[in-house]
C-alpha cells in the first residue's frame, strides 16, 4: 500500500475502509473470459479504432472488437500493419502482400478505401469472420484473434 493510500484510509470509518465503500458489486457475476473455438464464423463489431506507432516506429490500424453473441469472450485487439511506402519500391511483392490485408479489412467493414478516411469510420461497424487462437504464453492467457475477414455484417 502506498504512503498516499494508507493515509487516506486512515481517515476513513470502517464502513468507508472496504470494497462496499468503493464498488458496488455481485461477485457471483464476476466471471472469467472464455475462448471461442478456433474455424468458428462470428460476427464481431467495432469499439474503437485508430492508428498505431509502435516503438519501433511501424504504423498499423488497432481495432478493438467485441463479439456481441458471446458477452463473456474477451475483446480482440487486432492489429493490422500498414505498409510503409518505401516498401513499395524495394519489394512490391511485399508491399502488395501488405494492402492486400489492410484492404481486406475495409472491405470486411464496409469501410472506403481512401488514404483520407479516418480510422473513426470503423468504429459502430460489424463484419462477419472466421476466428483463430493464440495459445497462452507466459503471463498472457489464449486469447481469440482474426484468422479470416469474411464479409460486411
């Protein structure tokens, strides 16, 4: 506990000095997330999305999906690189490789292919997919990500 917090705990009664005090919850309907089968077509919807630097300076457009048929799946956060434009002249094929990805994803969402179209425009959209799983790996439990972009919702 740190300085700041034990003093302020200090100046509270009993009542205020508990989780009551702070939340007010159920923890029968705490639960934990599950994982949906890998090869499973679902429908998922878009919570936010923007654009991406990662450290190394990569850019790539982060959607934050949600499966509205199973409430108890956890977000996906799905990362989908955007190719820089030098790539296209020392490997086109790469390069091509690359929009070919990204356009898939606008497609799936409906979204136009425009280099001014705001990442905003994704957010609110639904799309059909097919679902892959990363395997749980040190601290990180499986989690579901996008094996297949489908079709518009």
């Amino acid at each position: 506990m740190t300085e700041h917090m034990h003093n302020d705990a200090q100046g509270m009664d009993e009542e205020q000095n508990t989780l009551g005090g702070i939340i007010e919850a159920n923890w029968d309907d705490v639960y934990e997330f599950t994982t949906i089968p890998e090869g499973k077509e679902v429908q998922v919807l878009v919570k936010s999305a923007e654009i991406h630097k990662s450290q190394s300076g990569n850019l790539s457009l982060h959607l934050i999906l949600t499966i509205p048929s199973e409430p108890k799946a956890n977000d996906i956060h799905h990362y989908q690189g955007i190719p820089d434009n030098d790539l296209q002249d020392d490997d086109i094929k790469d390069w091509n490789k690359r929009m070919l990805r990204l356009k898939k994803v606008y497609q799936a969402f409906g979204v136009a292919m425009r280099p001014q179209t705001p990442a905003s425009d994704f957010n609110g959209r639904s799309a059909w997919v097919t679902l892959g799983v990363d395997p749980a790996e040190g601290q990180y439990e499986e989690k579901n990500t996008i094996d297949t972009w489908i079709r518009p919702a």
